[in-house]
C-alpha cells in the first residue's frame, strides 16, 4: 500500500498560469480531501469528496476546482494562479463514517510568482 | 463558521521536561483530534477523543476531552528530541447522523533542546 501519493512535491507557477495537482490512493477511501496550509493558519479545507462523482466546497474553495472520476483520484486544479495561493497543499482520504482518521499526503509546496 | 483556539502557538523545553497544550472553542465538537506534523511530511494522528470527560493515553501522550464539549489537552511526558513538530488539535461534529468535516487549530510549534 502507498497510502496518499500527492504529485508534484514541489511547484512554481507565474501569476496567470494553470496547473493540477495530483493525488491519489489506494486504500479504497471514498471520502478525500484537499486543505492548505499556510503560517500560522493551521489546516483550512478547500473542497471535498464522499465519493466519485460527487464533490463540494469547503472553507476556501475560491480560486480552486475539483473533480472525481474515480475512486482513486482527486486532482485539485488551480485555473488562473494568484500569490495568494502560494501555500503547502495536501490531500487526505478516508472512509466516509470515519473521517476521524484521515491518511493525509505528503504535500505539494506550491509557489506563485 | 467554527473556529478552534490553539495553545500556546510555541514551545521551546528542555528534553525531559513535561509539555502541555490545549485547544478552546466556541462551538461543540463530537470529536477531538490530536495530530503531529513533521517537517516536509502531512500530518500523523495521535490521538482520538469520543466521549466528553474522555482521558486516551498513547505511551507518553495523554489527551482528555473535556467536560464541556468545547475544549481539550494533550500532555507530553519528559520530552525527547523527536518529540520536535507542529502539534494540531482537530475538532469534528456530526451532522445529520453523518460525520462532518475536521476543523484543525492553528498548531503549536514545539522544539526540544537536548
């Protein structure tokens, strides 16, 4: 078991530019997640899934869009990139009625320029 | 919206020394959650807390969820160097028989000196 896999470890964008993050795992979890992390602020969600094909918002969805096709994967996408975002991104997974023990990534520490 | 009060934001101890830190919040949670955050790596929990009043031991760690609902602890006993991290505190509530989403504390940095 892998558990979370979050790709890239590390990334730099310009203002402007598109990118995905990548994230994956293979225990079968159908509810995960995407928090960032930023100084000071502790973990914030941005959006979630309970299962494939459904997705909603979290605390701070704006600037970010989600999707899931699949059990496995959750990609997080950053359409138009602002400083603001500039921040350690990871991902979790768990199963719905547990999401007390969420397996969390090891990040993805983006920075835009 | 929810909000958790973390405490104290950091901890610079001797190795040996006991360490406490707790979590306040406004709100009740079903649930307390105690994570360790490594540099470069997510967050590890370790420890859960179910039932208010609840005291959960984990060799040196020790939580307790406190009577009201709206707080918790964790205590660390004699410290050692890899005891070193962010510690987050979680809180969950439970909405419509469904377990909600995690509401995490702002951490506190904890550094040992040998």
């Amino acid at each position: 078991n892998a558990g979370v896999t979050q790709t890239p470890k590390f990334q730099v964008l310009k203002t402007g530019q598109s990118m995905t993050l990548q994230c994956a795992q293979d225990m079968n979890h159908e509810y995960m997640s995407w928090y960032r992390q930023d100084p000071g602020m502790g973990l914030r969600l941005i959006h979630y899934s309970v299962g494939a094909g459904i997705t909603d918002q979290g605390e701070v969805p704006n600037g970010y869009n989600v999707s899931r096709s699949t059990t496995e994967d959750f990609p997080l996408r950053l359409l138009s990139a602002a400083p603001s975002q500039t921040s350690v991104y990871f991902c979790a997974s768990s199963q719905p009625d547990e999401t007390d023990t969420q397996y969390f990534g090891p990040g993805t520490r983006l920075t835009v320029l | 919206g929810q909000q958790l009060n973390q405490s104290p934001q950091s901890m610079f101890i001797q190795e040996g020394e006991d360490v406490s830190m707790n979590c306040t919040s406004s709100s009740i949670f079903n649930t307390w959650l105690w994570y360790k955050q490594d540099p470069g790596e997510g967050p590890v929990l370790l420890i859960a807390l179910y039932k208010a009043g609840e005291l959960t031991s984990n060799g040196r760690l020790t939580a307790q969820f406190g009577i009201t609902r709206k707080d918790s602890f964790l205590n660390i006993s004699a410290s050692i160097p890899s005891d070193v991290g962010i510690y987050f505190c979680a809180g969950q509530t439970f909405y419509g028989g469904s377990q909600g989403n995690l509401i995490f504390g702002k951490g506190t940095k904890l550094s040992v000196k040998p």
